[in-house]
C-alpha cells in the first residue's frame, strides 16, 4: 500500500524518513516514482537545507571571516 503526500511530506519535511524502518522507506520511494508533486516538493525541502546550512554557517562565521568567494564579511 503506498503512502499519502501528506504522510510523504511530512516524513521529508520532519527528517523522519531517514530512520524510518524498510518497509516506510520503501512506501515513501515508490510514492516518489508517481508523484511528481511530492518529488518536486523533497527536492525543494533539499535546496532550502541547503541555503538554511549556508546562511547559519555564514552567521556562525567572525565578521572579519572571508565568504566562501573570497570576500571579506560586512564592515564592523
């Protein structure tokens, strides 16, 4: 029986679905094979990780630090 998008979506979005058991993880990848909303939607999940671990690291970071391109940090 394969899951709902909301179920999907909220595995995705909690970080549930990494250490859910086999059979949910199975469920999970076949409701991604035919769903192209819930796809889009992990992918999207993804980017925003992504742009939330860079932007925490760059506040995390000395202002005197450089930026990833070389940059120095915003005058103090």
């Amino acid at each position: 029986m394969m899951i709902s998008c909301r179920r999907f979506t909220d595995l995705v979005a909690s970080g549930e679905l990494q250490e859910a058991g086999w059979l949910t993880r199975l469920q999970a990848g076949q409701h991604r094979w035919v769903c192209t909303r819930c796809r889009a939607f992990e992918r999207n999940d993804r980017a925003l990780d992504d742009i939330l671990s860079a932007h925490r690291d760059r506040l995390q970071r000395p202002d005197d630090a450089p930026d990833q391109d070389g940059s120095a940090g915003p005058p103090g």
